[in-house]
C-alpha cells in the first residue's frame, strides 16, 4: 500500500511486560563439517543458559513452556521441519513449538513471535534458536539459493545473486546522493575491523580503503569485502516475563519497542509515495525533495519498522537516545541506506553517520560493534538474534565477559590478537536491532533497555 | 520347511561417494561427508500471467493496468489482480519509445544456474506511464554502458525459453 489508513500506523502494545535474560552463541565459520545443525544449536543454547543463567540445562528445561526456531532456508539445510529434529535434540517434546521464516528478518521475526508469546501470557519462558547451514552446497549454489528468495519469474534468473540485487540499488543511490565512495568502504573496513575482537566472527580483518576499493568486484560497484558472510553457525537467546525474568537474573534487559514492516519482494514493483515521518523528523524535511520515495535508495520496511518501534518506546531522537545500535550490515549500500530509513540522519546524508565518527566506537551510537554481518557472521536463521545477543552483553556491561575471556577464544581454536581492544560501550542503557530480508522485503527493528533499577 | 524370503535391494544408480575436500578445505578425521546428488524438474504454471510470457516469445511486451483505481499506473511485471482493490486488471501493449535505464550493475560472479554470459550488464528500465521498474538486461553493451538514463529498446529471443530471460535491451542510438 502507499498511502495508509489509521490501522495500518497502530503502535504495537505488549501486555505484559517481556525481557531478555540470556544469549549464547556459536563461532560462525564458511564450513563446518565438524558439528550437524542440532550440535550447534543445543551449543549456543547450553552457553545461554549454563554461561548466562548459570543454572544446568535440567533445571532450566523444567521452566521452560514454548519454543521459537530460526532457520531462513530448508533447502541449504536440506531437511524439511528440521526445528522438530532440533527440538527433539535439546529435549524439548512436547512442548509446542513454532519456526519462524521472513528470509534475512527471521532472527529478528523468530524473536518477535518470541517477545509475543510471552506478551500475550501464552508462556513465561521462550527460548529462541537460530541456525543456518550454508555450507552443504558450493558458493554459487549457495548464492542461487539465496537468489530463489527473489522473485522467481522476473527476477532470480537475471543473475542468480542478491549482490547484483544490491549493486542495482547502490548505482542508483550513488546517481541520487552522490556520497564519497571511499566511505562505503569504511563500514566494511570498520565492521571487518571489529570483527577481530569477537570469537565468533568469520572474517575479521584489518583493510585499507584501497585494498577493499581494488578487491575483485562482484557485482559492480559491489567489491567483495563489502558484501556479507555465508556463514554456518548458532545464536540463541531467552525470554521470559517479570517473574520469571527476576527470578534467573538481577539484571534483566527489558524489550521496550517492537516493529515489524515490509514491502515488495521485487524491487522493481516499489510504487512512489509520500515519506513515512518518523518522531525526529518535521514535514519540512523534505517538502523540496526531487528524488522518488522510497525508490531503490530507500527500504520503506525499515522506516516502518523504525515508525513503530520508535512511538512504542518513546524514542523521538535515535542517534541521542539509543546507545549502541547493530544494523543488517549484508552489504556496505544497504547500511547506508538503512542509516537515514532508521531516521540517524535524513535521506541522502547517511554518509555523515560514518564520516562524523557516530558509528564508531567512542561515537554518538557505535554501530555493529560486533562486526555485523560483513565481518562476523550472516548465518541466516542465527542473524537477527546473534544482532540481539551482542546487544543484550552490552546493556549488561558483559561484553568483555563474552569477548575477552580466552575460554571463548580457545573454545573455537583461536588465539585472541594482541592488540585486543575494548568495545564495551560505558553505561550502555539502551540498544536497538535491526533485522533485514531480501531487498527489504522484511525488517524488524527490536529495542532492548536495561531491566533493572540502578543502585 | 524352510520359510522362504524376498530379498531387498538398494538400486544400482545410488552410487555412493564421500567428500574429502570441500571450499578447497579438508574435511576433519572421522568427519564423513557424503554427496546427494539431485536432478529435480519441477512443473511451474504462470498461471493468470502466461500471457506476458507468450507475449514475450511473440515479440509483444504486455503490462496490466487496473480499471478502478484511476492513473494509478501500467504494472511491469503485469499481476493479474490490482494489490489496492483486488480487481482483475486489464492487459495493455507497453509503449516502449521512451524506455531508458533507471540503473544498472554488471554481474561478475553470477549464482548457479545464470544462463548469461559474464561479464552480463543487469538493469532497471524505466518507462513513462509504469509505475513500476523492470529487472532485465543489456544484451549488447559497448565502453561506457549502461549508464542511468541510457534509451533503450526491447529485444525479444527468437527462441524463446519462456522465462524473463527472453527479453533483453540494447541502446536505441
């Protein structure tokens, strides 16, 4: 739809309230023969809950009552309701369980069917579980795999390869708002960077602008350190309501916004309309502006998502007021743009988000301190609550307890680097997810916020 | 008396065969990895739409346009049904005179199963009076092509594949 009736702008309400207890993960690698999906999913579930809640697997099975599952692909997997061989793996039967799928966005929907479970007092404790499996087929099969979540008539058999998808939109954005093109660079270069810091991340690095500007172009202007892992991997986190949250933990994280929006599969059939405003922006923002709305430099998913996930948790200043944000990072285009969809800065100036420092550490709102999706991991299912996790350690003051120990780092055979640096955001109170499908065929945005009443 | 028993028997074309290197990595010690191979067809209808692909293999570029809303636009990809009323639209010849090229990415590294050769320039065409932006491709490019706002024109395959592949564009200069 392009114009919306009063329905369709109805911010969400929670009944009751819904928190964030516990996050484990998995390290992320391109292949991983060493361990089945059920392996990596009862892993990143058992660190949750033994790490996180230390308490043991039997006590805490004992209260759990409802079971979100996380996988965007049957086909890379190659098994049909794989969540119930998962399920039976941890030990779950008969509980009742759900899979969730909205492609890239289903870390980010898996999370919200979780967030409504709880709401709703359907149930009192969730666990979500994310994977993906993306290593049983070669890279170019794997890529028209993900190409089948095109449009299949009009538009996966013109390259098989969501890059290209991307690449068509960054030409054009690059036409309309002409940034410097060094920095789309800098956010791979930054989210590779910060990935060396965690151990979990598949591709940490350190690049210059050069050497990611000169890197073989996969889909131009698309270099390959600027388009997202294939990944196989876990994420799993755990939901609960007030009682049983503060009886797990002192130092719950509270969900305070949720939003969930879409648009059409196909880029080509996004139809022009007027800009969704969001809580920071005056109508006078652009009552001059020439350019098409949304266009192909804009997911009108994004904004909406960010509409109600805003006017939910009050937020009227998102660069002011959150303090540590993760974005769906797939490629360096789509960060920009969901830079100015998520209302940091207007349309056509999400550049400055990177240039002015903001979304770096030590800025206004560090942004994917975990290396995102570019440096870490894009192991489908796991994404969106892998965004969440890192999320959740920050606004605990733990994400040195996750990424400095050296357990961690010797748990997947790796040696922390030398030059280890902090990324522990001071007194982070308030953070913000943003899960991604297709070209913004479906986002999520979730805002997390410290639970607990400080002393 | 002995009782007697039928024999069951795996089918000789199962062939079997382990992996050892995979992503030009090896595979761990006491790791199998075995290969399922596939070869699937699968019978997809256009259904409501198969007009626009036998449209395409007659040389004809066919859109829809919806008779109740109004200008609302001629959709290109055609659907059969207005997503804003839900009444069944109506067909129309697309008037490509002024197609140009909205924009563009030339694909290196295609996925699986792309049917073009690469280096294989990929676009969005833009045409007055469509309110939408087809996906398609230069069939023909030379130094400096595509740019945005290239004019082009519709290209139909002589043997037609009966997939979006069987149009293409190539520069109205």
């Amino acid at each position: 739809m392009i114009s919306f009736g009063n329905g369709n702008l109805r911010v969400p309400k929670l009944s009751r309230p819904v928190y964030m207890v516990a996050a484990g993960l998995t390290d992320f690698r391109k292949f991983y023969p060493e361990k089945q999906s059920t392996e990596l999913c009862l892993e990143s579930l058992k660190m949750a809950v033994e790490d996180g809640l230390g308490i043991s697997p039997r006590d805490f099975k004992k209260m759990v009552n409802f079971c979100v599952y996380s996988q965007f692909a049957d086909h890379f997997g190659d098994q049909l309701l794989a969540a119930a061989k998962i399920h039976d793996y941890l030990g779950f039967d008969p509980l009742g369980n759900i899979e969730v799928k909205t492609g890239g966005a289903t870390g980010g929907s898996s999370v919200l069917a979780g967030v409504m479970a709880i709401a709703s007092g359907y149930a009192s404790l969730v666990p979500v579980i994310g994977w993906e499996r993306m290593d049983e087929v070669n890279t170019r099969q794997g890529n028209a795999y993900i190409a089948s979540a095109a449009c299949k008539d009009f538009e996966s058999e013109l390259g098989w390869l969501y890059a290209t998808y991307y690449a068509l939109m960054m030409r054009r954005y690059i036409h309309e708002y002409n940034p410097n093109r060094e920095t789309l660079t800098k956010i791979a270069q930054k989210n590779h960077h910060y990935a060396r810091f965690s151990p979990y991340s598949q591709l940490p690095g350190d690049y210059t602008v050069d050497e990611i500007l000169k890197s073989a172009v996969v889909s131009d202007p698309l270099t390959f350190p600027e388009c997202c892992a294939m990944s196989v991997g876990a994420a799993s986190i755990v939901l609960a309501d007030e009682e049983t949250a503060f009886r797990l933990t002192d130092h719950p994280v509270s969900v305070v916004g949720t939003g969930s929006g879409s648009h059409t599969l196909r880029t080509a059939d996004r139809r022009n309309m007027p800009v969704l405003l969001l809580p920071n922006e005056r109508p006078q923002l652009y009552q001059d502006r020439k350019n098409e709305w949304p266009g192909f430099t804009s997911f009108l998913a994004a904004r909406f998502a960010a509409y109600l996930a805003y006017n939910m948790a009050d937020i009227t200043d998102p660069v002011k007021e959150l303090d540590v944000l993760e974005t769906h990072d797939a490629f360096t285009v789509s960060d920009i743009q969901t830079y100015e969809d998520i209302g940091l800065r207007p349309y056509g100036e999400g550049a400055d988000f990177i240039e002015s420092g903001d979304a770096f550490i030590g800025g206004r709102l560090p942004t994917n301190l975990s290396g995102g999706l570019l440096g870490s991991m894009h192991s489908v299912g796991a994404t969106g609550i892998f965004q969440l996790s890192e999320i959740f350690w920050q606004i605990r003051g733990e994400w040195n307890k996750f990424h400095a120990d050296d357990k961690y780092w010797g748990r997947f055979g790796k040696t922390k680097p030398n030059n280890f640096e902090n990324l522990q955001v001071s007194n982070a109170r308030r953070g913000m997810a943003i899960s991604h499908a297709g070209t913004g065929s479906h986002v999520t945005a979730i805002i997390l916020e410290r639970g607990w009443s400080s002393e | 008396m002995s009782k007697q028993r039928q024999q069951v028997t795996i089918s000789a074309d199962s062939k079997t065969k382990l992996a050892d290197v995979l992503f030009r990595q090896n595979i761990p010690q006491g790791i199998i990895l075995r290969e399922n191979p596939r070869n699937i067809t699968h019978f997809h209808s256009y259904g409501g739409i198969s007009k626009f692909f036998d449209g395409l293999a007659a040389g004809t570029l066919w859109g829809t346009v919806c008779g109740s809303c109004g200008n609302a636009g001629i959709w290109l990809p055609p659907r059969v049904h207005c997503p804003d009323c839900w009444q069944e639209m109506s067909w129309v010849k697309i008037d490509t005179s002024q197609a140009t090229v909205y924009t563009h990415s030339t694909t290196n590294y295609p996925g699986a199963g792309f049917k073009a050769t690469v280096p294989c320039p990929l676009i969005s065409v833009e045409i007055p009076g469509i309110c939408t932006k087809l996906m398609s491709y230069l069939s023909e490019f030379g130094d400096g092509e595509p740019y945005i706002g290239m004019p082009i024109r519709p290209v139909f395959s002589q043997n037609p594949t009966y997939t979006i592949l069987d149009l293409s564009w190539v520069s109205r200069d």
